[in-house]
C-alpha cells in the first residue's frame, strides 16, 4: 500500500465530452477518424498523474448503448440526447488507451461512469486511503468526504478546483450526503429528473436543512401527492457504490506502450508527450 497516495479516479466521459467539444475537429487519426477527444483524454490523464502522484487510476466509462435501470425507472431520464458519430468512435477507444497507460478503465452493461466513481471512492475509504474524483459533473459532490476530494473543472479554464465539504456546503447549502436528496427534490434538467414541483435550489436546501433528509420531510407528510416519485428521483441520483470494479493494485505508467498506441491511430502530439515521459 503506498501510504499518502490517493486513489485517482476519472470521469472519462465527463471529460471526453469536454475535449470532443472544445479540441479542434482538425485533430485526425491515421484511419480518418476524429481523434481530438483522445488527445484530450491522454493530456488529461498524464497532467493528473504529474500533478497528483496517485498511486493508481481508475477511468471510467458509460455504456451508452445498454439501458441502466435508471432508464427503466424512470423512461425521460437523458432522453433527446444525440451524439456525433465521431464522439462515439473515440468513446469506444477511450478505454483502450487507458489500458495502454498502464491504468484501469471501468466499463460494464447497465452501469454509468458515475456507478464506477462511487465504487471506486467506496474501495478505497475502505482500504484507509484517500480519493480524487475528477469529473465536472456536480452530482459527484455526493462523494466528498474526509477521505474524498473531487476535482472540478473551472469556466475559463486553469487548475481543476478541489472541492471538499465546505465548497459543497457554499454550493449547493447541503452537506454532501445529502446531495442525492437535493437533487430529488430539485430536479435535474440535464438528466430529465423532474423534481418536486415549485421547488428550486433554495428551497430544497431549506427544507434539508429543516428536516435533514427526504425522507423525514416524507415522514413529516411534505410532498404526500409526489412521495413515491421523489423516492424514485433520490434513487436514480444515488450513485451506486457496488459497481464492479477492475483491480485497483498499485500501478506504474507504460508511456511507452501508450506513446505506441498513439503513435498507430496518428495522434502526433499525443505520441511525442507520451514518448518524452517513457524517455524520462
């Protein structure tokens, strides 16, 4: 066990998504494909090694083709959503360069990204560690504790903010374990979770901060007519820590074999970073 080195977990769709948006179109693989989400990804995941100094990484990934049982729940959740074509080419290679760097990616029917974050923080608080969750997801806020970090995207750019209780407290004005429950209560409308009516983010922290979870507010005969959807809601932003997990050993990078997978798909820049870290 390496002692005082945390466990780095990343969203690697949240970020995929980012790099695919924000990285020019322009950035091709030798095959023609897009490979600009890729060549996110990689400088994503070599800064975060060089800046944190984990002890392992874990990546993880939707199955976007699968519905999870949040989709059978609840059938509007992330409907109308469309993807480019050469998003989900470079999504389904993603996870290959991982593996390339010597990391674990975590990628499974009927689970999401999110699932895999919230095992992965689970295995190691369990094990005594520390975790680093990246991702610009606010729903991951769930996940902080005292052993828990996330690491989030900043508009603008620069260094991801750390975010730690008390950024979740000035955030959202609920402590982090209540997160899934404000959700529930405010809606979500990126995923298509309704929320209880006439609520909005003000009032969903007062009424956690007068009753302390949901379900007391329930208890309390608050929401009677929406009870059974609310809990449904709460359920569905409930990130699931029992997800399956790779093995999350110590690892040590292989630049080398990554630089060589970059360097068949033709991913230049990508390849002569990697290259210089295997030289190093």
């Amino acid at each position: 066990m390496s002692a005082g080195r945390p466990l780095l977990i990343v969203d690697g769709d949240s970020f995929a998504h980012r790099y695919y948006h924000a990285l020019p179109k322009s950035i091709r693989r030798a095959d023609g494909g897009g490979g600009n989400l890729l060549d996110g990804v990689g400088g994503l995941l070599v800064r975060l090694w060089e800046d944190e100094s984990p002890r392992a990484v874990l990546a993880a990934w939707d199955t976007l083709t699968v519905p999870t049982y949040r989709h059978t729940a609840l059938p509007a959740y992330q409907s109308g959503r469309q993807f480019d074509k050469e998003l989900l080419d470079q999504l389904d290679l993603a996870p290959q360069l991982v593996e390339a760097m010597g990391f674990a990616p975590a990628k499974a029917e009927g689970y999401e990204a999110d699932d895999f974050l919230a095992a992965g923080v689970a295995f190691e608080e369990a094990r005594g560690g520390t975790a680093l969750v990246a991702s610009g997801d606010r729903d991951t806020f769930q996940l902080v504790g005292e052993r828990t970090i996330v690491l989030q995207p900043q508009v603008g750019g620069g260094p991801l903010a750390r975010i730690g209780t008390a950024e979740v407290r000035e955030r959202y004005g609920v402590d982090p374990a209540q997160v899934p429950d404000f959700i529930a209560l405010r809606g979500d409308p990126s995923d298509k979770i309704p929320g209880a009516r006439g609520v909005g983010a003000k009032t969903a922290a007062s009424l956690l901060a007068q009753y302390g979870s949901l379900e007391e507010a329930l208890e309390q005969g608050r929401f009677a007519a929406e009870a059974d959807a609310l809990r449904l809601y709460r359920h569905i932003a409930t990130m699931d820590r029992e997800a399956p997990l790779p093995e999350l050993d110590d690892q040590q990078p292989t630049w080398e074999r990554a630089a060589a997978l970059a360097d068949e798909w033709g991913l230049g820049r990508l390849t002569r970073r990697l290259e210089a870290l295997s030289s190093s």
